[in-house]
C-alpha cells in the first residue's frame, strides 16, 4: 500500500521545477529595472515642469508630432491616456512673445 502510494505521489509531481533565484539578484533586476525607468522619467519630467513653468508666465508651448503618431503601438497608445504628452512628444516651439518677461523669471528653465 505504501509503494503504491509512494508512486501515485511521483506521478502527481511536476516535472518542472519553479525557476529558482537568488534575492540578490532580485534586487540587482528590481536596480536595472529603476534605472532604466530613471532614464525615461527624468527628462520627461524636467519637461513637464519647463512647460508648466512657461505656460504659468503667459507663454504657449507647441509639440513636435511625429509622423507616425496615427499608427502607434497599443501600449505607446494607452499610456498617452495616463501620462503626460512631456512623455512622449518633445517641444518643439515656445512662444513668449507678446509678452514682458525678465530673464530673471526664466532662470528656472536652464538645463
């Protein structure tokens, strides 16, 4: 009976195996992972704040439309939903023009 129970356990266990890692390298892919994000979000971010910047002085911003924007990818798609067009158009003119602005006041969008 024990034999027979025995076998019926080996062939109710899977033949593959969970892959097995170590947490060290979970957090050497969770570090790659957040660098790589950094690397997209930052300059995106910088960006949005530029735009918010101008756009609270008076000034107007426009941005530069790729050519194939009609046919984008669907994640590319659902994530302008979510995020901020800063993420995925650049600027591609700043009008400030008409009005009075000091240097001073666009100190802030160095860099």
């Amino acid at each position: 009976m024990a034999k027979r129970f025995a076998k019926l356990l080996l062939l109710l266990k899977p033949k593959r195996r969970w892959m097995q890692f170590s947490l060290g390298k979970l957090f050497l892919l969770v570090t790659v992972l957040c660098a790589a994000l950094g690397m997209v979000a930052v300059p995106a971010e910088r960006q949005r704040r530029a735009v918010a910047a101008i756009e609270a002085l008076g000034g107007s911003v426009s941005y530069a439309t790729p050519d194939w924007a009609d046919d984008e990818a669907l994640p590319r798609t659902s994530l302008r939903r979510w995020l901020p067009q800063d993420y995925f158009d650049s600027v591609n003119y700043v009008d400030l023009q008409a009005l009075d602005v000091a240097d001073s006041a666009l100190v802030d969008l160095r860099g």
